[in-house]
C-alpha cells in the first residue's frame, strides 16, 4: 500500500482542493514538511480573504493565476477593520497599494483607475470557482461599482457566474444595489443574510425577485435574514414579504429573521411557520401580522403605526424552536400555542422587543405567562419589569 508521503505533489495538491476548512487544511499541512511546502502558502493561506475590496494588487494576481483563485473558499470585503490576507503571495511589493489615486489626480485618471481595479476584483471573483461564502459591506464611500456598468460588469454579475456558492452575506448602507443585478439568477443558496437602512431618498425595496431565487431555486435554504431600516414617519414603510417570501417552503429551515419588513396576512404567516417546524431560531418585529398602513404623508404619524392582527396559531407550533425574539404580544400568541400540549418544550430564551402597542397589560400578562413556563430565560426581564413598576407609580 502506498503510504500518503509517497503520493506525488500533483496529487497531493488536487486532495487539499477538496478541503474547504481553513483549519482543516493547516492540519493537513502538519502532516508532514512535504506536504506542508506543497500546500503553503498556495491552500493554507487562500481558503479566507478577508480585506478591503480595493486592494488592487491581490485581484491582479487572482485574476492572471486562475488556478490560485480557485483555492479560495470565502471572500469577505469589508470598509476596514481586521484583515486576512494571504501575505506570502503578495510578496514585499511596495507598489502594493490598497489606496486609491489622490483626490487631486486629474478626474478622467481617477475614474480609469477605479475602473481598472474593479475589472481587476471582477475578474478575481470569476476565477474563484471553488467559493463558497461570498460577504459585502458596502458603505457610500466605497468606489466599487455595484450597478451595470456600460461593459456589463459589475459585482454582482460576476458573484453570480460563481457556481458553488451557497451562503451570501450583504450589508449595504443604502438598498440599491442588488435589486436590480444579476444576483437573483443565482440556485442553490442555504445561507441569505441582507441588511440595509431604508431611508426616503431611496425608495421601497421590491423582494419581488429575491422571494422568485429563493422559492424557485433555493430548495435547501437554512437560513434566512432580512433587516431593513424604514422611517414610516416620512412614509417609507418595510417591503411587503408576504406574498414574496412567506409563501416559500423551505424543509431545511432553522434560522429565520425579519426585521423591518412587512407581512400583512397573519394567515399567510400562520402558514409558514405551521410549515416549518424545523426553526430553532426566530426574530420578527411588530410588521410582520399588522394591518396594511397608508402611504399618505398628510396623515398624523401616530395614525401610520402598525396595528397587530389576530393570530390563531395551532397547538404545538414551532416544536424546536429554541430563541423567540419578537414584541410581546406575539410572544404571548406564539408560547400559549407552542405549550398547549405540554409545558416540556425546547424553546429557552425570550427577547421581548418593546412596541408602542406592546401595552402594559399585555407586558404584565407575558411575564406571568413565562413564569409558568419551565427552563424558560427571558432576557432583559428586569427591564420589562421595571416599566411595569413605573406604571404603577
């Protein structure tokens, strides 16, 4: 038999192209000093990049060596911060510059040269045919091309010609840039985490397409995020989920959080859970349930506050839940259900949110409910029982 040492390089470094772990790989390289000189730094230092997505020198090497980018599993840009970056590659090239040209360059140059990084980052992406998590933090300060350009290029376009990756993770200071893109042709996604602020220059989000990926493409979905900032008080409300996103049915689903997104049907979201019994984890904020609300800014902003509907939830609902965050009186609709067959249960932590129509009553009767309720934790509960006492006062 013979032993892995004696295997040849080539062979050697086709095994490491299987590992996706970063761990895994250094440990695989510990084996031996052959292997180690093999897979380093070509493996062990391109499974995680983590830096800002103007540093140009790195996307011009990835973009010329194809089969180094394919070692590469997760990509992470990022505005700043902690940086992984794989150091033996890049050498000591003092040209190595993540900085743009200065502002005092002339504007044409400057605009060629950001365009020049970005064709070079695009054509990295596309060359990382081995990725896996792709994640974007995108302020407006960044100069990376989020929309088509005239050459038909753009970030997302070239995310999407990634065909193995199953989990996305954008954060965008302002929702405008992948609603619209090539992002929404991609399949097979188990991770979706978007988070944005919403404000009214900028307009209402339509989850129209996301909802189409992921009902229609995404069957294995296991995670679900959508965050999304609004100031109803200049009539700029959540995009409405219902019809989008809580008609899909998702088997491997454990993880589900909407903030600031609506959903105006309690039956269309009575449905959804009922269908996935599988959700350990779940957030949800006072528009999912509520009645549709005007758009008209000439009405008082008290009167443009979501009211809750009525909720009928069956016995036994979400039976492995395990964190419940949500305003109070949900919390109470969904735990008198999910207890009503025994007061053995899996769910353990609490987060109330705190809503203007969370009245008092209510706070005091989910707080008695939950007492009743064995191994139960309810976070920031002397809080909620603080507000309680100065109401009595």
């Amino acid at each position: 038999m013979i032993a892995i040492l004696d295997f040849p390089p080539e062979i050697l470094d086709a095994i490491a192209g299987w590992i996706d772990s970063p761990d895994d790989v250094a440990s695989f390289a510990l084996v031996s000093k052959r292997i180690a000189a093999i897979l380093s730094p070509r493996h062990t230092q391109l499974r995680l990049i983590v830096c800002r997505a103007s540093f140009a020198c790195l996307w011009k090497i990835l973009a010329n060596d194809a089969a180094l980018a394919r070692n590469v599993r997760v990509l992470r840009l990022t505005d700043g911060g902690f940086t992984r970056l794989p150091r033996s590659i890049l050498g000591e090239d003092p040209n190595c510059s993540h900085r743009y040209p200065r502002l005092s360059t002339a504007r044409v140059e400057l605009e060629q040269c950001e365009r020049d990084y970005e064709h070079s980052l695009m054509a990295a992406i596309k060359n990382m045919e081995n990725l896996t998590r792709f994640e974007w933090n995108h302020i407006v300060s960044s100069r990376i091309r989020t929309r088509e350009e005239p050459d038909s290029l753009d970030i997302w376009t070239a995310v999407a010609s990634c065909p193995n990756i199953t989990e996305l993770a954008i954060y965008e200071d302002r929702p405008s840039s992948i609603w619209d893109s090539a992002l929404f042709l991609m399949s097979n996604i188990t991770l979706f985490h978007y988070a944005t602020t919403i404000v009214k220059s900028y307009g209402r989000v339509d989850c129209t397409k996301l909802g189409g990926m992921l009902r229609e493409h995404c069957p294995r979905l296991q995670h679900l995020h959508l965050e999304m900032e609004y100031d109803y008080s200049m009539a700029c409300f959540p995009p409405d989920v219902g019809q989008s996103i809580l008609t899909g049915r998702w088997p491997d689903l454990t993880y589900l959080c909407l903030r600031d997104v609506a959903c105006h049907s309690s039956e269309i979201f009575t449905s959804f859970l009922e269908a996935h019994p599988g959700l350990r984890y779940l957030t949800i904020d006072e528009w999912i349930g509520c009645a549709a609300i005007s758009d008209d800014p000439d009405e008082e902003e008290f009167d443009r506050m979501p009211e809750p509907l009525a909720f009928a939830f069956s016995p036994g609902i979400v039976p492995n839940l395990e964190t419940l965050v949500c305003h109070a009186g949900m919390a109470i609709d969904i735990l008198t259900a999910a207890y009503a067959n025994s007061r053995e249960n899996t769910l353990t932590t609490v987060d109330i949110i705190t809503h203007n129509y969370d009245t008092i009553p209510r706070l005091a009767e989910f707080l008695s409910l939950a007492a009743t309720l064995p191994n139960l934790e309810v976070l920031y509960k002397e809080s909620l029982e603080g507000t309680l006492r100065s109401a009595d006062l």
